[in-house]
C-alpha cells in the first residue's frame, strides 16, 4: 500500500505564492511511475493541475496553470512538490496528491490508483 500526505495549503492574495508538499511512504517508488497534483473545487468535478514521469523526469501541466505552476521532486526524501505562483482566485481548491502505476504519462483521473486526503488552497482577491 503506499500512503500520500499533502501539506503546504493556506489563505493567500492573488499574486501570491505557495508551495504543496506530498510525502510518500508504504511501498516504495518503484511501485508506481506517475505521482501527479489534482484539484476539486466546490460543485466541480476533480481536475488534472500536473504530473511527472518518475523516471526520466517527463512533466505535464494543464493549460490552466502552465508557466505558473512547477512540479518537482525529492527523490531521497519521497516527496513531491508543487510550487504554485501568481495565483488566481479560480486557483482554490482543494488539491490532492496521486501516484498511478500507468506505463505512460496520464493525466487521467481514473489512472491514478493511490491517493492523498488534500490539502485547501485558498486564494482571495
């Protein structure tokens, strides 16, 4: 079984600057090759925000955060970041963490198969 926690959201303007960590921990690494960030807001379904192929460092954005948000990773310390500036209001969410066992990049909700409990994103205007 392999366990995601996030941490790192928070109340911040527009503009502003956060960074989303995610600890992995249970089984290790090799048992999934896609950790990814994910957002849901209120009334609205859960949505792709990035990934990243663990094993050559491939990344993907959705459109909507591209050049402003950035994934990375601390492969010694299993843990996955998302950096997030300039935000938007239409940025709050709640964003969870996710790790797929995909053979390719996905950005497919349905592909990832273990999971974070989130972590809220608040932005005001």
């Amino acid at each position: 079984q392999v366990q995601l926690v996030e941490s790192g959201g928070g109340l911040v303007q527009a503009g502003g600057s956060l960074r989303l960590s995610c600890a992995a921990s249970g089984r290790t690494s090799s048992s999934y090759n896609i950790m990814g960030w994910f957002r849901q807001a209120p009334g609205k379904e859960r949505e792709f925000v990035a990934a990243m192929w663990l094993f050559g460092g491939t990344t993907v954005y959705a459109d909507s955060v591209k050049g402003r948000f950035a994934i990375s990773r601390d492969r010694a310390k299993n843990t996955l970041f998302l950096q997030m500036n300039s935000l938007k209001p239409d940025d709050t969410a709640m964003y969870y963490c996710a790790a797929s066992t995909s053979i390719s990049l996905t950005v497919t909700t349905g592909q990832y198969a273990y999971w974070g409990q989130g972590t809220q994103v608040t932005v005001s205007s």
